[in-house]
C-alpha cells in the first residue's frame, strides 16, 4: 500500500471563495478539527494577502501540532518573507510556492516570457529553500502547460530545493486520462526524484476534481490537495471526503491509503458547513442527508437482507450514528450525556452543564429532540468566540402581516441597564434589525451574510441562522439557534454586531442624564 498524504486547503483555497470567508477563531477551530481528522498538511492561508490572514496562519501554526502547516507565496521575496514570518513557529512548517507556466497565463497575466519564469522558479525556490527544507513549488496551471517546459520547470524546482511538486489543474479543465498521463510524464523526467513528492490539486469547474484527483494517484502523486465539502473558487476544489473515502473503499484499484481519522469526517464536515452558514446539498456524496438514505422498497429490501446490497460504505465510516434514540423533556442528564458520547462528543462539565440546560428549554418547545437538534446545540454552545460580552436581549415584539407594514420593538440589556428600540421593516427580521441598530449604532460596516437554515424536520424545527458582518477588514460572525426564527436572528445579528462592538468598531450608548 502507498501513503496518499492529504493536503487540505479549506483555509486558503477553500477561505477565498465569495461566501466562505472565515474569522481567526472560525479558522482555529477548522484548524482543529483538521488535526483531529489527522490531515497530514494544512494550508492555513496566504501570508502576505492581509494582515488577517498573517495572522491566522501564524496563530495555527504555532496552535497544531501533529501537521505540517503550510503558507502560500507567490514566487516573490516579500511573499516568501511573509509566508516563512508566518509559518516559522510551526512543528514542521512548509512554504508553498506558486508561479504559473502556461503560455496564456506567462503572457496575458504575469507578462513574462517562459525563459523569465525558469529563472524566476529557481532564484525563488532557493530563497525559500534557505528557510525551510520544506518546500512545495506549485507549476499554475499545469495542464494547459507545454509539458516540456513544465518537465524543465519542475526539475529546476527540484535541483533548488523543492520537495513537493504540485501539478494543479487550476481551471478543472482536465480528463482523468490527461492528469494521469501528465503525472508520469512529468515524474519520467525527473532528474534526480529521490525525496520528491508528486501532488495534485485539482478544480471542480466540469464536475471532474475527484476523478482528476484520483487518476493522478493512479499517475505516481503521493499528495493531493482538497478540501472540507470541496468548498474553493467558482466550482471548488475537490472534496476531501470524497477523496479519503474512495481510496479508503477502492484498495484494490488505488493500492493506497491515508493516515485519516474517517470518524472525523462528518463533524469536520459539519462544523465547516456551520460557519459559512450553509448544509450539505441533500444528494453531497459522503456528508449529504441521503447519502445513506434508502428510499426505494427495492433498496430497502437488499439493504435489509445485506447492507453491502446498496452501501458501498457505512454511515459510520465517517462519523454517522444511526438514530436510535429520540429524548424529551422526561430524559435526564445522564441520558443526555451517553448519547452525546455515542455522537462521539467528549464535553467538558461546563460545557455539557450549559448544553443540557439549553436542550431543557429546547423540550419545552419541542415534542422530541433527535441528534440533529443535540448536535445543533452543542455546535452552537462550543463555538468558542460566541461568548462575547456586550449586549444581550431582554425582550421582542414583532408585529408583521401581509397587509401592514413590519414594525419591531427589541429591548437590550447592557451592564445593568435597558435599552429600547423600535422600528419599521421589510419584513420582522428586517425591523427587528433596525430597531438593534437605533440602540446598538454599528459604525460604518457590509452586511455580509444573513442564512437560515432547518436543523430537522417537522413544523417545531430549530431555526439555525448565521450573520456575518464586516468591518475595518474583518469579519464578524454570529449564530442564533432557536424554534422562533425572529429570536434565532436577533441573537446571531447581536453576537456579530458585538463582537464587531468588542473590535472598537460600534459607538457606545448614550447614556441618558
Ligand atoms: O488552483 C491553483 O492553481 C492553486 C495554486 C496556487 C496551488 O490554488
Ligand atoms: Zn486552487
């Protein structure tokens, strides 16, 4: 069997797509759970691309332990000053270099002609080699690379000190057949390959990243690079889950494995979808809500009979419990507790105190509480930044009907005093948002993502909603979990607005003579 190192992305390919931005502790948190899963290379970001970014990379670099931690860098000094700076702290840190060789992005994007960016490969993979003997050089665009030139390329990479060679398929325009072709050519001519790993990092625009991923392991690559829920530019990058389990259930085709914890792949899944504020599609391979589901009697019946009929791989595989249990207002701590074990969750006494009186209130809303809700609540409990001080709500009323303008009055709590706004709105939420706003006045801010989402299903649904906000050039997140959707949007727009208020970045309130 050979090793398959994953290379996860989600901070830096993943972290740059519209609607998938994260804070730093949004991104420690992903960061651990990426340890936990027992990735093997986590790309926390792109140093020298926002003082933010800087500083996640090195706040995870110096937090994990049992990964390599990567920074990306264009091939320039001050990107490979910045990534090094960043990364330096790391257990075992890696600089990841990057300059494209295709002739249309030589010509049209970095204006320099195939000769300028030989040279500019090898003086940079040396100066990045001066700072650490881990050092992966990224060919951009290589497969709509000549593939002379990018044999050329990449043996300089390798005669300069590079000890990964990442082949990416940077626009998802590549065949399985084509990638696994360009692979072995490419490591063919390799002058001197001993120590050199090959990667892969393929795009998702034709639907193809994990196939293209794979045919590249079939090729001779020893790394691919991925993603939690294939988040990444336009289409994604391939999907972590994806990849680990296909070769976790083809040995005999890939004749290779991974050093991952597929336990952990659904909580990592999970916690990721979480903070963008979105769910699985229903139909996601692995972590989708049917991707275990057997609707069809046909499918029941074999499943039933044998599961290996119509399960090509268990739900538990990747961390899925079958739903055995449903508790209610009658289940007790101890009840709660052993199902949250069974979840595979280990909580601290505070933490299970608070998530256990948070299900209490859930029961009295809520005929029965599933694993869903259980899961939904000790997300929103765990989050670690979700405890900011700062305003809290007292009390709501919201009138809305179709015919009428939405009018809101938010009462807010603050050090002891009370604070009451009202307002006009399109719609509750809207009004409600308003009348924070009058009492809370955010300064000058994006509202960038408002999202709702179901936790379960029936009528008495957990309504789970996500604000992010930004400010100064950070964001702001925050999450409100309740069955009254207005509530659940109060909370998480109050989180966030706090937050940004902690930041310096809202007025303080008048304070009435
Ligand atoms: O898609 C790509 O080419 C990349 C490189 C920077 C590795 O993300
Ligand atoms: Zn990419």
């Amino acid at each position: 069997m050979n090793k398959v190192k994953i290379f996860d992305t989600t901070l830096r390919d993943g972290e740059q797509s519209p609607g998938c931005s994260m804070n730093l502790s949004e991104k420690i948190e992903v960061a651990r759970a990426l340890e936990k899963l027992r990735v093997d290379v986590i790309e926390a970001g792109f140093a020298i691309s926002s003082p933010g970014d800087f500083e996640s990379v090195k706040t995870i670099a110096e937090t994990v332990k049992d990964c390599t931690v990567a920074s990306l860098a264009r091939a320039t000094v001050g990107d490979i000053d910045a990534a090094w700076e960043a990364v330096k702290g790391a257990a075992d840190p890696r600089i990841h270099t990057f300059i494209a060789t295709s002739p249309l992005h030589m010509e049209y994007k970095l204006r320099m002609t195939p000769d300028e960016v030989y040279e500019t490969v090898q003086k940079m993979v040396s100066y990045a080699a001066k700072y650490c003997k881990n050092v992966e050089f990224s060919a951009e665009d290589a497969t709509r690379s000549d593939w002379d030139f990018l044999r050329k390329v990449v043996n300089a990479a390798i005669k300069c000190g590079a000890t990964v060679i990442n082949l990416p398929d940077t626009v998802g325009y590549t065949t399985p057949a084509e990638m696994r072709a360009l692979i072995e050519y490419v490591m063919a001519g390799v002058e001197h390959p001993d120590g050199v790993e090959f990667s892969v990092h393929c795009h998702n625009d034709l639907g193809m990243a994990t196939a293209n991923s794979l045919a590249g392991v079939l090729g001779g690559a020893r790394q691919v690079e991925c993603t939690i829920n294939g988040l990444g530019e336009r289409a994604g990058n391939s999907a972590l889950e994806e990849i680990v389990m296909a070769l976790h259930t083809r040995p005999d085709v890939y004749r290779a494995n991974t050093r991952l914890d597929t336990t952990q792949i659904y909580r990592a899944s999970k916690l990721v979808y979480n903070i963008i504020g979105q769910t699985a599609p229903i139909n996601k391979p692995i972590v989708g809500k049917n991707a275990f589901a057997h609707e069809a009697g046909i499918h029941q019946h074999g499943v039933l009979a044998n599961r290996m009929t119509y399960e090509i791989l268990t739900p538990e595989a990747v961390g899925i419990h079958a739903n055995s249990i449903v508790l209610g207002k009658h289940s007790g701590k101890h009840a709660f507790e052993s199902r949250l074990h069974e979840l595979g969750y280990n909580l601290g006494p505070e933490e299970l105190v608070s998530c256990f009186e948070e299900f209490k209130v859930l029961c009295d809303k809520k005929k029965s509480i599933n694993d869903a809700d259980i899961e939904a609540i000790v997300m929103h409990r765990s989050r670690t930044d979700e405890s900011v001080s700062g305003y809290e709500l007292d009390w709501f009323a919201a009138h809305t009907s179709n015919f009428t303008t939405s009018t809101s009055t938010v009462c807010l709590k603050l050090d002891g005093e009370k604070f009451e706004g009202v307002a006009l709105g399109d719609g509750p939420i809207d009004a409600s948002f308003k009348a924070i706003d009058g009492i809370v006045k955010p300064g000058e801010h994006t509202f960038d993502i408002y999202s709702i989402n179901s936790i379960s299903e029936g009528k008495d649904t957990l309504g789970d909603v996500t604000v992010k906000l930004s400010a100064g050039g950070r964001s702001y997140s925050g999450k409100g979990l309740s069955t009254d959707i207005i509530e659940a949007s109060i909370t998480a727009y109050l989180t966030a607005l706090n937050k940004m208020r902690a930041a310096g970045m809202a007025a303080e309130p008048a304070k009435e003579e």
